[in-house]
C-alpha cells in the first residue's frame, strides 16, 4: 500500500496493536458489524485480498468517533478533562531553549487571545484538504496549524504525497465522499464502452476499451486480481485516463459507481452512504448507478515525528511521536509515518488511535525527565507571545488592501487542484511553485469586509490563509523535486518507482528569509522487509517473511 515509504518500526508496532485497538472499540460501546453466528464481520478494503477490515455499516469513522467522543465526555464529568471548544490554536508558545511550555489560543465568539501553559502539546488537527478547497475534508480541516508550526520550526515531512479518493460526488463546493465500503460489499465502477478506442494496461498492452455501448468495467478488466478494490491512488489515475478518453459518463469527469445489483440485505450494510447520494443528487442509487469522480481525501505527509524502534540504543532517551520541537508531539493524519506513499482504505482510523495510545504512554516519560516545568520559567516567555498575536491580530484587522482573501483562495486551490493531484508534470509544478508564492505576497494587500471582533470568520480564514500556504509551498516543491513515481505521486516523464535515488523521506524545513521551503531527505528504516515491486495487476495472497523483531516490544494496548 504505502510503496514501501514508510519507516518500517512504528508500522509494525501498529499493526500488532490493532486487534487489541479493535477489541478497545467493542468495549466502549462501538457498534462493530456481526455475522449471522454472533462473530465480529470483517470485509475488504482496497488493496488487500483478506477480509480483514473490521467495519460498522458504512459509518466506521464515525462510530468511532462517537464511542470516543463518549469517552471523553465520561472523563469530563469526573473533573479529568476540561475542553476548550469554539477556540482555535495560533502559536506554540517556547521557552528561551526552544521547548514548548504551552499555547496561545483564540476564542473564535470574542476573537480574544488566550494562554494555555502546559510542560507538553499534543496535537492532532487533522489534514490540510481545505488547501484544495473541493476535498472530502470538514472545512475546518484548512492545514493552518501545521502550518503556524511549520513558521515556527517544526519539520514537516512527505508533504507531496496527497491521496486523492476515487470514488467522491461531483460538486461546485465541497466534494462528498462515497465510502470505499461500497466497493468493498460488491459496487462496480463502469462507463460505456467503446471499441474504437485503446488505452494501455497494466503490463503496456494496448486493449480495446470494451464494446461500443456495453457497460465497460474497467477496473475488473485491467486489474483481475483486484478488480474494483485496487488501491486509491490506481482506481482514481484509471478513472482520470478513462475519462480522458472522452469515456464520462454524459461527456463530463464522471464515471458509474454501481451497487444497484446488489441484495437488498447487502444494500442496508452501506445505507448511510447510498442516503447521502440520495440526498445530494436526488437520485435513487438502490436502483441507478451513482456518478462519481476522484477527489482530495487525505494527506499521508504531516509533522515529522520521532520513532526510536523498541531495540534502539537509544530508546530510552528518545519520545515517540514528538516533533524536532521538544514537548511538540502530534498524532493521526496531522502527522506522516503510519501511511508511506498510499494510504489503504481504513487505516487512518486505526493509525490515529495507535498514535493517540502511543502518545499517552510518551508524554509522561517526556515530563518525568524535564528540570523545570512552565510555571518555574519567567512571565516574558509567555507575554511575549501574547503579544505577537496580538500584533499579528490588530495588522490583518488594519489592512486596507484591494484584495480579497475567499478569491486568493480560489485561485491557490485551482491552482493546486489542478497541478498537485492525481497527474504532475514538473514544468507546470515549477510554474504553480512561482504562483503560490506570488499569491503569498498578495496576502499582504487583503482588505476585509469584517473588521468586527464578534464571530469575525473573514478574520478568521484570513490568518489561517497564510499558514495554508506554507503548507501548499512543502507540498508543491516536494512533488517537484521528487523525480519518480511511488504511490499517490505521479509523473508521467517519470513512470517508475526509483528506489536508488527516491527511497528516501522528504523533510521539509521554514525558511524566514527565502522564498521557498528548504528541502532535504532522510532514509528509510527498512529493517522488518525488503522492498518489492508494487505490481495490483498479477498480485497474489503470500505471506512476507519479516526480519530482525524485537523481542522486546511494548505495545500501548
């Protein structure tokens, strides 16, 4: 799945984590789908020939999310957790030695700034689709506080590789996602055939594309194996082609996702998706074939963090999932080192939890160790960065500029969607480098409509706006620099994988005098498997053969 990117430890630790995370699940209360005989259901998910995914329905995030969510509320009605909601983040607050000693946070009613001290920060703000704008993700998933850090100092790393999900609702705002479940239970993808066409598969044959006015199933000709359940970032490439073609369905990018045919019992399995169709298009998909086109889903690049493997030397004096920042750590899809190049379908959900067990076992042994806690340290170390935002609040309310920042980003997520997604080519990256940067200094000229501090949400995306931007700069010079082909990252000029030059992770670093990240690399720790070749067409069930585990790991759970 993830084209052999990923640091080999930590994936490996969450795997033999995930049935005990799963078993954790069922014991808060998460309603995990049952076969006839009572037992857990488990079904595939793309790119895997096991049933291996453990699922509720076609609402699994979900679920969890509202058996976690219990969770939290149960810890705060015993006085354990106080949450800070409608507050947004805007600066990690550091001592004179660079270790976080805590937060600045906005209230987003009063827009007034508060501190928050702390010895340790955890973040998990999620990816940057808002960056794309027509994305699958919340929109408040806008990247803006990766990016705050990112200005501060922290590393981020693998920020070329986006996933974009093959199967989403063609749309003029925000794009809905069509669950992978629905493929998973038996959907098809298909458009009309057309036999006067060829197109290119797998192994470089050129095949007629179907017969003319057949419903034409792509995906099952050119990938038997798989069939409708190879991985993201092949299904939605085959997709782009086939439409390219002139193949869409009624002429537009669009393509059949087709569950019509399937048992009324298999159909309820995923009735919260088909509902969603429904509701959005006014279309019967129980009984038509849904339209669907590919669409920004998630980021398998983030914050850079720590890993020492359970037989490290230095094990003891390394912290898992901290940041290059000290007492920065960062957890789910805000970070980078479950996922590699491709994320397969279900294992944010388990990654995130993974890391968040991770964490919590991390950050005591972080604070057992530190000499001085926050409320030893001087009051300038947290006024001072008070006072920064406040300066930095007042000069974006005082700008009088000409500019207007929703069309800045319309221009940068055109931009983006256009040149960093599913097909790259470096003439046209290199070109978008120079417009992003261009429209980082148009940001200086923005004039808002909103001066109020009352519920401002111009003010609002305004400051985010700009640390969105350093985040589309990491992402767009690393798709740049990166001359090879491997998972979500594809250009045509480059069509292999180069593992002799490109196994490497890309580390990106703030420049505050340049114009452009600073980029350099780090080595994989290949230490469990070798890399094979990444082959969805001929695939077949094996067994690897891992080496060198320690015998000493200590898992979270």
């Amino acid at each position: 799945g993830g084209d052999f990117l990923a640091d080999q430890p930590p994936v490996l630790e969450m795997c033999l984590a995930a049935p005990g995370i799963i078993r954790m699940m069922e014991r808060f209360g998460c309603p995990f789908n049952r076969t006839p005989e009572g037992n857990m259901d488990f079904r595939r998910f793309g790119g895997t020939l096991y049933h291996r995914t453990a699922f509720c329905g076609a609402s699994t995030g979900q679920q969890l999310l509202y058996a976690l969510d219990e969770q939290v509320r149960r810890y705060e009605a015993l006085g354990m957790v106080e949450k800070f909601e409608h507050h947004e983040f805007m600066r990690l607050i550091l001592d004179d030695q660079g270790v976080a000693r805590g937060i600045v946070m906005m209230d987003l009613y009063t827009l007034r700034l508060e501190l928050l001290k702390a010895d340790a920060v955890v973040f998990g703000t999620g990816g940057p689709g808002l960056i794309f704008k027509k994305s699958t993700n919340s929109t408040f998933c806008t990247g803006a506080a990766n990016g705050r850090l990112f200005k501060q100092g922290m590393h981020y790393a693998n920020g070329e590789f986006i996933q974009i999900h093959p199967t989403a609702i063609p749309g003029e705002d925000k794009l809905r996602l069509i669950s992978e479940s629905s493929r998973g239970e038996g959907g098809r993808m298909w458009v009309y055939g057309d036999s006067s066409k060829t197109i290119q598969d797998p192994q470089g044959k050129e095949i007629p594309c179907g017969k003319t006015g057949e419903p034409w199933y792509f995906l099952e000709e050119m990938y038997p194996v798989f069939g409708n359940l190879v991985p993201r970032d092949i299904a939605s490439r085959e997709v782009l082609r086939v439409c390219e073609l002139g193949l869409g369905i009624d002429g537009k990018d669009q393509v059949y996702l087709d569950v019509s045919h399937l048992p009324a019992q298999v159909q309820r399995k995923i009735e919260s998706v088909l509902e969603i169709y429904q509701k959005f298009t006014g279309e019967n998909p129980h009984k038509v074939p849904m339209k669907i086109f590919p669409a920004v889903h998630y980021s398998m690049g983030g914050a850079w963090v720590d890993w020492p493997a359970a037989d490290d030397a230095d094990r003891e004096s390394r912290f898992r999932q901290m940041t290059n920042i000290p007492g920065c750590f960062q957890v789910g899809e805000s970070e980078f080192q479950y996922h590699g190049a491709n994320r397969l379908g279900a294992n944010s959900l388990v990654a995130c939890i993974f890391a968040g067990l991770v964490a919590g076992s991390e950050v005591p042994r972080y604070l057992d160790q530190l000499s001085v806690s926050y409320g030893q340290l001087p009051g300038k170390i947290f006024s001072s960065s008070l006072a920064l935002e406040e300066a930095a609040k007042h000069e974006i309310l005082t700008r009088d500029g000409p500019e207007n920042i929703h069309k800045l980003h319309d221009e940068l997520s055109d931009l983006m969607v256009k040149h960093v997604t599913v097909k790259r080519n470096n003439v046209e990256l290199q070109k978008t480098l120079q417009d992003i940067c261009a429209i980082r200094e148009r940001i200086q000229k923005v004039g808002l409509d909103d001066r109020g501090t009352v519920m401002n949400q111009t003010y609002q995306f305004a400051s985010q706006f700009s640390a969105m931007i350093e985040i589309a700069l990491v992402i767009t010079k690393g798709a740049l620099l990166r001359n090879e082909f491997r998972g979500a990252h594809y250009k045509p000029e480059f069509p292999q994988r180069d593992d002799a030059n490109w196994l490497k992770t890309t580390i990106a670093a703030y420049d505050p005098n340049g114009l452009e990240p600073i980029i350099t690399y780090r080595p994989i720790d290949l230490r469990h498997l070798k890399p094979i070749a990444r082959d969805y067409s001929t695939a077949k069930k094996t067994k690897p053969t891992l080496e060198n585990i320690p015998k000493n790991i200590v898992l979270p759970i």
